[in-house]
C-alpha cells in the first residue's frame, strides 16, 4: 500500500499539473474568441462566464486522458531518473505489479472521462447552443451602453443618449456607416432618429434597427454633394438570417437515444463517447514502456515522440468519426480497430520493455 499510496501520488499529482497548464490554455484561446465576439456585439459579455464554464465538460474530455498519459512518462520517467524505479524492481516488484498499480488511478481518471463524455458534454454542449441561439434571436442591445460610441455590427459606429431598462429600445440614436451604392462608388452615411428598436423578419429571419423620426445624410467621397433624407420610419439590416443549428443533431443527443438512432452521425458519435475512457487505458498501457528513460536522457528524452503517438491515434480517431458520420467507413467496424491496433502497440511495448528489463 505504501507503493501504491506513492505512485498513485505522483501520477495523479503530475497529471493535475499538466491538466492545469492545458485547461488554461485552452480555455483562454476560447475566452478571447468569445470577448472578440462580445466586443463585436454579437454576443452580450454578461453571458461569458456561463459559456465557459459548460465548456468545460468538453475541455476535460480531450484534455485528462493527454495529461495523464504525460503524467505517467513524466512521473515515471523522474523515477528512472531518480533510480527508484531500480531499487523497487531489485526489492521484488514486478512490471506487471508497477502496471497494475497505474490501472487504478487510470480507473479513476477513465470514469471521469466517461462521465463527461457520456453525460456532461452533450448536455452542455446543447445549452451553449440554445444560450447562443436565444441571443441571436434576442431583440434587445444589451452589448451597447449609453452615452459612448461603439462598433455596432458590419462595421457601424453607433452612440445612443439613452437605453430602456429591458435593453429594447435606445433614445436619441446616431449611426455612421460606409457603405457602396448600387454602382460600387464608396460613401459615408450619417443616421440621426428620436427612437430605435430592433424587430425580426418572421419570413427571412434577418434583424433589422428600426429609426422613428429622424435625418439620414449620405455623402460621396471626393464630391461636395450631399444626400438628406428624412423619414418617420426607417429600418436598417444589422445582420442576414445566420444558418439555423439542428438542436437535434448528433452531438446533442443524449446517449440512450444514440443507441436507438440508425444515422450514421449519431452511430460515431456513439462510438466517440464510448471510446474515450477506453482510449485512457489504452494510453496507460503506451505510456509505461516509454516512460523508460536513461538517466543519461533526461525524463523529457521520449516526451515528443509520445505526443506524436498521441496525436496520431487522436487524428486517427477523429478521421473515423468524419468517415462514418459520412458512410463511407461502416459502423461495424467504426473506430474499434483504431483502439485495437494501438493496443496491440502497447502490449508489444510492454513485453519488449519487461524482455530488457524494467529497470534497465
């Protein structure tokens, strides 16, 4: 149990630093693509926390299974260095004893990933969908403040004196645009209005800004003339009619009702959930003959070739689920003879490892 207690530590604890290190930079890639977004208008920023936090099933799914397959060279890789390694083989501790011991904390790490996979990462998935979908429907202009100048979509400057409480209405709006005419000449187009709103085409799905009672100046650039309009009621187009997400695609389900789908996209995407616990035991069985190092070597000696391992059954895996969410890869056969072949290349590591010896 002391070994046990031991090794287990150093996995789990090395594993969680690397999990750390690849949570953030991912979760920051994705938060400055969101603030990028809300900076734009197209999303509100009040919403960004919620985004990245039911983003964070899906970040788990991809990143525990690498981080433990590197917490186990690394962790292992400083023992060999330190000779611990040595003097545990030498007090009676056999390869298939040190295996044994990484299988349990790989349990652990596999439920985790299975609960995700299977349960947390769907679900989440569809409520950022909706949460998305709610928003790009939303008639309201939470993402502009009152009384400052900014970029409100396609480019257009706007500046609003007053927002309603409820986000729906602005008061005393101004708009600069560019814009091209009809024959591509390039000009600049000043809108001023009492009142604004934002409606809803029913039949193409395109926003529009609503201006009541107000002036639109239009002026061609290198010309000294000058178009003035003025209008009760003008309407100008924020956004087309985006492409409507099926809620009901595969990767929203929940996984009982993949079960009972023939599509050929909900069949990977089962295959895909299943297969990611699987793969955590897969690459504790790779991870255990590499992590063998030379204290000559250094424990990062093997540390890019086993990333390169991993990356290639990851891309193997992904290439499948494309191929038989598109037919041309029977489910039968699916995504099983990836695990296989590289299980297969784990045991035939292990056993050449243990023919050379654990320790040397």
């Amino acid at each position: 149990m002391i070994i046990f207690r031991y090794l287990a530590r150093e996995i789990l604890l090395t594993m969680s630093a690397v999990a750390g290190v690849l949570l953030l930079v991912i979760m920051g890639s994705r938060f400055i693509r969101y603030f990028s977004n809300a900076a734009e208008g197209d999303i509100p920023a009040s919403i960004l926390g919620s985004l990245m936090m039911y983003h964070l099933p899906g970040f788990l799914e991809l990143i525990l299974p690498l981080s433990f397959f590197l917490g186990i060279m690394l962790a292992y890789g400083q023992l060999y260095l330190n000779s611990e390694i040595t003097v545990l083989v030498a007090c009676g501790t056999s390869p298939n004893r040190l295996l044994t011991v990484s299988l349990v904390p790989a349990a652990l790490v596999a439920v985790l990933v299975g609960v995700c996979s299977l349960w947390l990462t769907p679900a989440s998935a569809l409520h950022n969908e909706l949460m998305l979908e709610e928003q790009r429907s939303k008639i309201d202009f939470s993402s502009l403040a009152p009384g400052r100048f900014q970029e409100f979509g396609s480019g257009r400057i706007a500046y609003a004196t007053e927002v309603a409480e409820d986000g729906r209405r602005l008061s005393e709006v101004f708009i600069s645009e560019r814009q091209k005419r009809s024959d591509g000449t390039p000009e600049s187009a000043v809108t001023r209005a009492e009142l604004g709103y934002q409606v809803t085409d029913g039949d193409t799905g395109s926003r529009y800004l609503v201006l009541e009672n107000g002036e639109r100046y239009s002026v061609e650039a290198g010309t000294a003339e000058a178009e003035r309009l003025e209008f009760g009621t003008y309407a100008v187009r924020l956004a087309r009619a985006s492409e409507t997400v099926e809620m009901d695609a595969a990767e929203f389900l929940k996984t009982g009702a993949l079960f009972n789908s023939e599509d050929n996209e909900a069949r990977a995407q089962l295959q895909w959930r299943l297969g990611a616990p699987l793969m955590v035991f897969v690459l504790t069985l790779l991870a255990m003959p590499l992590s063998k190092v030379n204290p000559r070597q250094g424990r990062f000696a093997k540390l890019l070739p086993a990333i390169f391992l991993y990356v290639a059954y990851l891309s193997l895996l992904l290439a499948a689920m494309d191929a038989i969410g598109s037919g041309s890869l029977p489910a039968a056969i699916g995504m099983w003879p990836i695990h296989g072949v590289f299980l297969l290349l784990g045991l035939l590591l292990a056993y050449h490892s243990q023919r050379k010896g654990m320790s040397g």
